[in-house]
C-alpha cells in the first residue's frame, strides 16, 4: 500500500533532516505492519511522570499540523488524553474538523500526551501542556473506538515560536475554509444546557415543514424560525410568561453570556466556516440555529411586554458578535467589508493580545499584494516594547488601507475614547479601546451611504514619517459657536421627543445665531441671513440631527418625506401610538438615525451653517474637505509641532456640503495639511 511522505514532527533529537525523513519513511511502512499485540502495546504504553516535553520541529511553507485524537482507552480515560502530531500542506490535507473555543486560564495546565515513532527508537511519548479549557473538549470530542482529526490552534502551532505564530496566522481563513466544520466548545454541561436542548427540541418538533427544495437542502430552517407563534409558545406562553417561559429567558440570556462569544478570532472561525456546529456539553446544535432563535426573539419582542426583555437581550456581550456572525454568514464571503468587520469587533470583542484585534481578522483585508500586513509576534506580553509593538500593528494597517485604497476610509473609523496606555497618531484608530465618550461615527464604517464631499478626489499617499501623514484640501469654515443641547439615545427613552428635544434646540439656535450676527463686522457677515422662521429652522435641524439619513440606505432624505418626518416627531409621543404601517416605519426611522447624533454637539460655522460633530469640538476648530473623505473633516492646529501640523479630531455632518459643491475644488489651490 502507497504511504505519501508527510513530514511529522519529532522528539527533537541531533540528527539530520536527510535522516530523520528517511526514518519517517521506514516508520510509516512499519507502522502500517504492525502486528495487533504491538498495537496493543503501543496503546498502552503509559507516560510517567519524567515524559519530556514535546518537541517542535519545523513547518516548510503552506503546511499545517493536524491532530490525530487517539480513541480513549478505560483505563486512565478521564485524566489521559492521547494524540499524535502529523504534518501536511493544507491543500492536501485529510478530512479534519477545526475546534473553535475560549482558551480560558492558560495559568492552570494539563498534559497532552503525544505519540511520536521512528525507526531508530521505535514509539516514544512527549507531552504538550494545554489549558483546561481545551483538554475538556478534547476529552469529549475523542471517540471511544475510532480516531478524530482536529486542528486546534494552542497545539498545532508551536506557540513558543514567535515566527511560526506569525506565518501560521496568517493562513487561519484558509485553514478554517478547508475544514470539513467548526466546532465550537462551549464547556461541560450544566443545567442551562438541558433547557436550551428542550428549547431547541420543541423549536424541531413544531417547525413549520419546508417550503422548497432549497429549504429541504439547509440546515433546520434558520429563517422559519421567524414563526411568531412558534416563538410565543416556547418564550412567552399562549397566555403571557410563565415560570418555564421565564426560565428559558434567563438561560438564553445567560448563554450569551459565556466568553466564547467575546473572542477575537470566533469571528473568522465561525464566518468562513462551511458548517458550524455548537458542542455544550451532550448538546450539539447547528450554530445558525441557535443564532436564528435568538434573534428571532430580539425581533419578535421589540414590540411585546414594552421592550423589556428585548433590551435585556441586545445587552448580552454575545448578542453583537452573534448577529455580525449570522449575518455575514450569508454574505458572499468575498464582498465582507474589512473596515466594517474591524469596526464591529472593536465594539464587542476582546483579545489579551491587543495585536490580535487587527492580526485576527486579516483574512478579510482587500489590500493589494505589496501592502498586506504580517503578523509580528516576537515581541511578547510582558516585553517593555510590547506597547510600541501594538502601536506599530495598527499604524501599519492605516498605512496600508489609505495607500491600498487611495481614500481615508479610515478616518470613518476615529472616534473620541477615553485615556488609553497607546499613544497613537490621531488619524489611526486605536483597535483596542471601545470606551467611547461621544457616540458613532457619522458614517458607520461598512456601511453605504451616498456622501461625497470631496467630489470623488483621491487620497495621494505622499509621507515619509510613519507617525504623519500629508492630506490635501480645502478649509471651507470654522466653528463659531457650539450648542449646548444634548440629544440622548432613542432607544434609551420611550418617546423620541424627548431624546430629541427639538424645540429646545430651535431656541437655542435662533438665539445664539443672532449673538453672533452682532458680534461679526458687517462686512464679514454671511449672505445668508440668521434663522427666523421656526418651522424650516426645525426641519433643518432635523435633518441635521438625521444626518440626512447616515443610518439608513434612504439619502438624501427628500423634502416630502422630511415634512412626514416632522409632522410624526411633533403628533405621535410614543411607539403606543403609532397607526397605521407607514407611520410606523417613520417613526423607526427617526429612532434609528436619531442614534448618530448621541453623544454629539450641534454647532454653527462663521457662514451660519449647521452641523453636527462630536462634543469634543471647540470654536475655532478647522471644517475641511479633504481629498479621499466622502465628509467634512474637523482639524485642529497643534499647538506643540510646526506650522502646518494638525490633530484629526473626526469628520462631521455638514449641512449643504455632504455631496459637493464647487467652492474651492480646484487642484491648485489645495491646502496641504500635516496630520499627526
């Protein structure tokens, strides 16, 4: 019978390669020949307490490790777990699962025990030490008569080995495309687990029959769990909550509570993944069904019992990663928006290593070939230059995205935080602090909108220093007066009015508007008069707040629909008293876009235009188009570098200047501005 060579690694011992690859070829024919009382002995050769650790060797390029889980034997079956190692170029890899989990406490260790032979010294043992995170799923993912196939990061890639951990990460997309599924572990069972299996029974045992042949073709329908009936009984009850219905609530809630919804890498793990499937302790569950109950349930009660639970719901720490996750599940892969992914994993995800938070979703990045980042994981955690090095990753990646796209994409991704240990450029986002201070973006990184400030203008990537980057464009106004009015979360209140406060805002602007007509000279006083008419000055405060649409796919927000908007903000208090469908949709509207103006200021220019920024803003702060951003852009003078440099403190919604104007466009009298 043919044996293909496959490199494996070995106990390290001082011989050559050209050996140790001839001996592997002998081992692999004798293995195959082995008799059954040799078998036998191999199995039962138990590891003392002096088994070496296991040695890595090297990996050639485009090859993986696989592990071969060895079946479980009676004796020592709970406190020994058996494997070997084998080496293989992942494009010819065998059939394998990739395990997906929380690496949890790597303080705590237990032993791997690897079987590793050659024809010099026959079948000898080494261990690897892993987390007890991981050697509980390895205990009940083994299989009692037959062996299983799994990669699985924290033992197939040397992780003492800085170089491999940076080439090998590299290659995780593609390791997890090849893999037959994904598993993901999510810990021994307890009493959640027996409910959340009760719950998924009934949802099988009352699912509405399919439909297609596609529907034949999917998984247990993720969409027809949409059944709002179906949903009643199993979280709700027919004639309101009971104490089970009560019961599953808290065990969904609490399910989405569990760390491996929090990681980094689960994103990729789980999105280009062929089949996900959950493990939890004897539960095991198609993750697009468990995804599709829950936010079918998010859906179901944002209008039962007043929100409630709902609220409840989106609160968790796994909701968020688990609504990207189904989303972009069915996305093309290939259309998956990097800045929107990294955008969305800042929100919600976490790493221990801050790097991770750019290096894990680098299978994503569109960048062109002589741009693409490599991981660098040679300075460790507890490196004094550890800091630098995370500095270093993600200015690299703003680097990269502006010259590989020839815009500022990036820039949609700044937004004000709190105190951070990093001590970044203002124009690169910091990855790893989601403490935000002033709400969302204008635009939200990922998504379409129909700005186009700049006219369609293309970034020309021109720098030497790493830390500066040179932009062109056009100061077209300052910021004379910032409003004092906060408008809180929609969502946070049951009446939008009151999250808005449009009225009071219309005062303030009115009168603050006429303090500064009489402060500027007549000769530098716009032609444009102050704001007197109430009623136009609300419906353009509105679409100011609105930020003409930002959230929505409906920009520009037309004059009709902007007089429904109005009329729906001033007559219906609440979502009670909506009627009818399309004053409902107008009033979701208003609550979803209201959301960009949270934690921002409303401000007047020296022209008497309005706009909306974040509240960090200052007057005198600089209001510029720049060449690549599809907004205006906020710059302010910094005080201790020379003439020409500017702090970027985030782009803003300009009234009148978010599609174009020709003021000012002409290429040659563009501004060169420093950012650092």
């Amino acid at each position: 019978m043919h044996c293909p060579l496959q490199l494996r690694d070995q106990v390290l011992r001082p011989r050559s390669l050209e050996l140790i690859l001839q001996s592997d070829r002998i081992a692999c024919r004798h293995s195959q020949k082995m008799s059954k009382i040799q078998f036998r002995n191999f199995r039962k050769a138990v590891p003392d307490s002096t088994t070496a650790r296991y040695q890595y060797g090297p990996l050639p390029d485009n090859y993986i490790r696989l592990l071969k889980l060895l079946p479980c034997r009676e004796k020592d079956s709970l406190t020994t777990i058996e494997c070997e190692l084998r080496s293989t170029r992942l494009d010819e890899a065998r059939v394998f699962s990739a395990l997906s989990y929380a690496w949890g406490n790597d303080r705590q260790k237990e032993s791997l025990i690897v079987k590793s032979s050659s024809f010099l010294s026959g079948w000898s043992s080494s261990s690897i030490s892993i987390t007890p995170t991981l050697f509980a799923a390895l205990k009940r993912l083994r299989h009692p008569t037959s062996v299983v196939w799994l990669w699985v990061d924290q033992v197939c890639i040397n992780q003492r080995d800085a170089e491999e951990r940076s080439t090998q990460v590299k290659m995780m997309r593609a390791i997890y495309e090849k893999a037959e599924r994904t598993i993901v572990w999510l810990g021994y069972a307890d009493a959640d687990t027996e409910v959340l299996i009760s719950i998924i029974d009934e949802l099988k045992k009352n699912m509405p029959p399919p439909q297609s042949d596609q529907d034949v073709q999917q998984e247990p329908s993720h969409l027809r769990v949409r059944d709002r009936d179906l949903l009643r009984t199993i979280l709700q009850g027919e004639t309101g909550p009971t104490g089970i219905t009560w019961t599953r609530r808290e065990v969904l809630i609490r399910f989405l509570g569990r760390d491996w919804f929090r990681r980094a890498w689960v994103y990729q793990e789980a999105v280009v993944a062929t089949k996900v499937e959950v493990v939890w302790g004897r539960l095991r569950v198609s993750l697009d069904l468990v995804a599709a109950l829950v936010l079918s349930a998010y859906s179901f009660f944002k209008s039962e019992e007043g929100g409630k639970w709902y609220k409840q719901l989106k609160e968790t720490k796994g909701f968020g990663p688990l609504r990207s996750i189904w989303f972009d599940r069915q996305e093309d892969r290939g259309a998956l928006d990097f800045l929107g992914i990294l955008w969305r994993a800042r929100k919600y995800l976490l790493a221990t290593d801050h790097r991770d938070m750019v290096y894990s979703f680098l299978g994503f990045h569109d960048f062109r070939p002589e741009l693409q980042i490599r991981p660098d994981y040679t300075v460790s955690l507890a490196d004094p230059k550890y800091a630098c090095s995370v500095e270093d990753s993600f200015i690299i990646l703003a680097r990269s995205a502006i010259a590989s796209s020839g815009t500022l994409r990036i820039l949609t991704c700044i937004a004000p935080t709190r105190h951070s240990v990093y001590k970044l450029p203002s124009w690169v986002p910091n990855w790893a602090e989601r403490r935000f201070t002033c709400g969302s973006p204008i635009v939200l990184p990922g998504m379409t909108n129909a700005f186009d400030a700049s006219q369609g203008k293309q970034h020309d990537f021109v720098t030497s220093n790493p830390r500066h980057m040179i932009v062109k464009g056009h100061i077209i106004a300052h910021i004379r007066s910032l409003m004092e009015h906060k408008i809180n979360n929609c969502y946070s209140h049951s009446r939008v009015s009151d999250a808005i406060g449009l009225n009071q805002l219309v005062s303030e602007v009115l009168y603050k508007s006429e303090l500064l007509k009489t402060e500027m000279p007549s000769r530098s006083q716009p032609d444009i008069l102050p704001y007197t008419d109430k009623t136009e000055l609300g419906k353009i405060l509105l679409r100011v707040i609105l930020a003409d649409g930002a959230f929505s796919a409906e920009q520009p927000i037309g004059a009709s629909m902007l007089d429904e908007l109005l009329r729906v903000y001033q007559h219906v208090s609440s979502l009670s008293e909506v009627k009818g469908v399309r004053e409902h949709e107008l009033y979701q509207y208003l609550r979803q876009n209201a959301s960009v103006a949270h934690g921002k200021a409303v401000f007047l220019t020296d022209r008497m235009e309005l706009g909306l920024g974040y509240a960090n803003l200052r007057c005198g702060d600089i209001i510029c188009l720049l060449h690549g951003s599809n907004t205006p852009c906020i710059l302010r003078r910094s005080p201790k570098m020379t003439s020409g440099c500017y702090k970027f403190l985030g782009q803003c919604y300009l009234d009148g200047w978010m599609y174009g104007r020709n003021e000012c466009q002409k290429e040659e009298v563009a501004t060169a501005f420093t950012l650092v």
